[in-house]
C-alpha cells in the first residue's frame, strides 16, 4: 500500500492518499493530529465530534476523481516551517500503518 500524505506547491491544502483511508477500514471521520515538535502526525478514524475530525468523501474509494484535501493554510505552513521544508514546493510523505493503533504515522522529517 502506498499511504501517502502530499503537500502541493501552494501549501494551502493537505492531500490525503486513498490508501490510508483504505487502511484504517473506510472510516467516516479521520483526525489528524500532530507531535508538539511538529516532526510526525497521525491520521487516525474518528468522531465528527472530534475537534480535528474530517469528513471524508463518501465516493473517495468509488470515483477515481474525487480526492481526500484538507485545508488549513496556518496548519500546513507551520508543519513545513517546523521541518524546514519550503513553501512553494511539492512535498511527499511516507506513512506506516501502526494495527494496534489503528493509525497512520508520517514522519515529516526532511521529507521521509
């Protein structure tokens, strides 16, 4: 599976890959939620209640056009700034799947 989360040049949005919504069973909501250090998040199912939760797309598995984006230009910018990663730039992340955690968890370290 590739669970990949990209960050495209205009750093407005964050797109989540198909995969690691595929890999936490289909959920309804996703968090994302971030170390203090801002060097990892996690994407994890949950409530629509949840402070950080969002709803993912009804027909994202089923319609090869539809994608998973989440926007937040003060989030995405300070994630890059706090990795030393450049605005105005592509950036690609690697996740793993953690089963007992029903988590992904992607470095943004240096873009691994």
């Amino acid at each position: 599976m590739n669970l990949l989360v990209t960050i495209p040049a205009e750093s407005r949005r964050m797109n989540v890959g198909k995969d690691v919504i595929r890999v936490l069973g289909s959920p309804t909501y996703i968090c994302v939620l971030q170390r203090k250090d801002r060097k990892s998040i996690v994407i994890t199912p949950c409530t629509a209640e949840h402070p950080m939760s969002f709803k993912v797309p009804d027909r994202l598995l089923t319609d090869g056009q539809c994608r998973m984006m989440i926007n937040g230009i003060q989030f995405i910018q300070a994630l890059l700034e706090a990795n030393g990663l450049a605005a105005g730039k592509d950036h690609q992340f690697k996740g793993r799947y953690d089963a007992e955690k029903n988590a992904v968890i992607i470095s943004l370290k240096n873009g691994e």
